[in-house]
C-alpha cells in the first residue's frame, strides 16, 4: 500500500505561555517559509517607521473586538502588517494603486 500526501501540512496549534497568564502562542508545523517572513517583517519595520506602531494600534482594536486569534477566525499579525503595509505604500505613494509589491 502506498501513502499519496496531497497537501502540505500545515497547522496552527495554540499554545499556552508557561510564564504569563493568558498569554498564548501560535504553532504552525510544517511551514518553511517562517524565517524568511520574520526577515521580511523586520526589515519593513526599518524602511517604514509608520509601520510598527500602527500594526500595535489594529491589533489592539482587533483585540477589543475578538478579532486576534487566528484558530477563532481573527487575523493573524502577519496579515495585519501585510495589511498595514499596503496602506502605508499606497498612501505614502511609494506604490501606485494596484501595483502593490
């Protein structure tokens, strides 16, 4: 018998924080492309100073209204600064409409 993998695995685990109450962390096994978003996000950070306190700020507002868990079908903060960023390219004209890179 052969065993025929379709789809890549990739799952979101959520996992409690040992040192801090409700604090929760979110797994994905199986995903590769983890370092190279992290790299990605950082260097966004730097080129656009906007960037990280308005991300704070939607997720912030995401969290008053129950919108901040991904598992409970919230954003994850990765969609949020992709998000963010797009509206920061577009507004600070670094980008035209529709042209998003």
């Amino acid at each position: 018998r052969q065993r025929l993998t379709l789809l890549p695995l990739t799952v979101s685990v959520p996992v409690p924080y040992p040192s801090g109450p409700g604090l929760m962390a979110d797994v994905s096994l199986g995903a590769t492309n983890g370092a190279a978003a992290v790299d990605f996000v950082r260097r966004q950070v730097v080129a656009v100073p906007p960037l990280r306190p308005l991300c704070l700020i939607v997720k912030a507002f995401l969290r008053e209204h129950g919108l901040n868990e991904v598992f409970t079908g919230g954003l994850s903060s990765y969609s949020v600064t992709n998000m963010v960023l797009a509206h920061l390219q577009v507004s600070l004209g670094t980008v035209s409409r529709g042209h998003l890179q």
